[in-house]
C-alpha cells in the first residue's frame, strides 16, 4: 500500500493524456493554448501502461484520464483498453473526464475498450453563457455527449459545474434540475486558483453550502447516509426520491485534505502529490533511463511520503500551483 507520513492511504491516481484542450475556459486556460513542450516530452502509450501498472502493483485502485482535453490524444480506445486489463490485476476503476469532444459518436467503443465511468464539464445551459465562459460555442455538443453516454450504457455519469459568483451562479438550480431530469449525478465545484491568467478572486468563490441552500429551496435535498470516505464530494438525494443526484465539492470552504487518497501524473510524467504543489517529481527519467521496477516503486513510495498535509487557499502565504489546472490535470 501506499501511505504518506500522515497515515493516508493513496488509492486514486489522476492521469493526465495531454496539456492540450479546445476549450478556452476563463478559470483553466483563458489566455489560449500554452507553449507546446516538444513531443517526446510527453509520455507515450507505453510509458503510461508501465507507470499505471507500477502504480497499481503499489495500491492505486482507481484510475481517473484527465487532461487538458484527454480526448485529443489520439487512439484513446487503445490506451483504455490497455489500462482495463489492469482489471485483473488490482485496478477495480477506470474513469474519464471531458469536456465532451467526439465523445458522442465514439462512446459506444469507449464503453467497449473497458471505460467504466465518465463525467463531463457542463458550467452553463445558457448558449451565449457558455460561450463567455469556455470560449468556445460548443453546449449542443456536451449535451449529445451525455445522451450517447447514456445510451451506450454508462451506469454512472457525472457532470461538473465550476460555479462562479456572478458569472452563473444563478443556475444551479437550472442545473440541479438537469440532473433530476436526466438521472445524473451533479457536481458543483467551488472556483479555485488554479487559472493560467491568475485573476481567481476569493470574492468570487460561491460557499458550497450557499450551493446546496439555493437548491434546497426548489428542490429538497437530504445527504446521503453513507460515510463519505475519502471522496471529494459530499452528495445529496432529492428528498422526493427523484432519480439523480447532487454533489458538493468545496476544497476552498470547507478542505476535504485529511482525507485525500489522490496522487497525479502529469501528461510529461511529473507525479503532483496535491492539486496544489508548487513542486513536481520526475517520473518521466526513471521511465526512460533503464531504471528497474523496484527502483521506479521505491521512488514513487518516496514522493508519496512527501505528500502535503493540506492546502492552504486563502490562508496568509498561499502560493499558487506552479502550474495551470489544464498541465496539472483535473
């Protein structure tokens, strides 16, 4: 198992496929795309499949793609697939998150290659909103996105709301109702500092509880029983039982880091231990400099020893992520 040295048992491993997106969202990459760091800084199918296995062989359970957009990385099919015959050997998760590109006519196959969940980001119902939030005029496009999800028989589809005051804090409940209507499982998620632009404002970061209040007056909620565990949401059920489901994820007023099971490897194989380091650990040389298995595993066992206990956004001395949430991966 891998545990930090603050009793944490890590289990969930977020792997970002790319750095690129084509999306232009104000609180990821709102300045456009990055600098391209050259190809083969980039970690191949294969260098993925032998970290995720090295990773798995150490305790990782669940394994979430991330990205940039992870649907640009070409031949995801084939990646997934490989990754879901880790099945057999620990991995009892394989997860992606999307911004819904291609996604409605190549989910069937996805759900084939052995892609068990995904969740996609969905900030506003409004047509022009949307665009002023991602840059782009695509909502038509992330709506079939979840319809081919669930008509290729995805169980468990998540959609992720980056709620931000006075931009669309005004339809949560728009969308709360979206998820009662549609049988999905709603995430809002408070603004958080991890822009290219570094323009986050703490004034405009809406309270998950002010979230769950606003909901709660059109739509009843009640939280679900089960102990939350490690899991970044918090969830609730519609009081009247109406299928679907609300999320709550609130790192900025209410940190969830005492029980954070997460570790990240970014598209160029730098292993993160917090969504907010301002350090990065290169697993990309042991790949590639002939390293043997044990040494990749003590490595990794070391970096996670060194996991940070917490976050601190909004406490006197934060300093930003040393990088963007889109190099980062969500």
């Amino acid at each position: 198992m891998l545990i930090d040295s603050h009793g944490r048992q890590i289990r969930d491993l977020r792997l970002s496929l790319t750095d690129r997106c084509n999306f232009r969202c104000f609180y990821c990459l709102p300045d456009g795309e990055p600098p391209l760091a050259r190809k083969d800084a980039v970690l191949t199918f294969e260098e993925i499949v032998e970290a995720a296995r090295i990773f798995i062989s150490l305790g990782i359970e669940k394994i979430r793609l991330t990205g940039g957009e992870p649907m640009l990385r070409k031949d995801i099919e084939l990646l997934i697939a490989k990754l879901s015959s880790f099945k057999s050997f620990g991995l009892t998760d394989l997860a992606l998150t999307t911004n819904g590109h291609t996604f409605s006519r190549r989910a069937r196959d996805l759900k084939k290659a052995g892609l068990d969940r995904v969740t996609f980001s969905l900030d506003s119902l409004n047509r022009q909103r949307f665009e002023e939030m991602t840059g782009v005029d695509r909502l038509d496009d992330v709506i079939e996105a979840i319809d081919a999800a669930q008509a290729a028989g995805f169980k468990t589809i998540k959609v992720n709301a980056v709620v931000v005051r006075g931009r669309n804090d005004d339809e949560v409940v728009e969308l709360a109702g979206l998820a009662r209507e549609r049988g999905l499982s709603m995430r809002f998620i408070e603004y958080m500092p991890l822009d290219s632009a570094r323009n986050w404002d703490l004034a405009q970061v809406m309270p998950g509880a002010e979230i769950i209040e606003r909901i709660s007056a059109r739509y009843p909620l009640e939280v679900e029983r089960k102990p939350r565990g490690s899991e970044t949401s918090q969830n609730h059920r519609f009081s009247d039982g109406a299928p679907g489901e609300i999320g709550i994820i609130a790192p900025v007023t209410q940190p969830f880091c005492g029980a954070c099971s997460r570790i990240r490897l970014t598209a160029d194989g730098q292993i993160r231990t917090c969504l907010f380091s301002t350090t990065e650990h290169d697993l990309r040389t042991k790949l590639r400099d002939g390293s043997s298995e044990e040494a990749i595993s003590e490595f990794v066992r070391n970096v996670v020893n060194r996991k940070e206990a917490r976050h601190l956004i909004s406490e006197e001395g934060f300093r930003p992520a040393s990088r963007s949430m889109s190099f980062i991966g969500g």
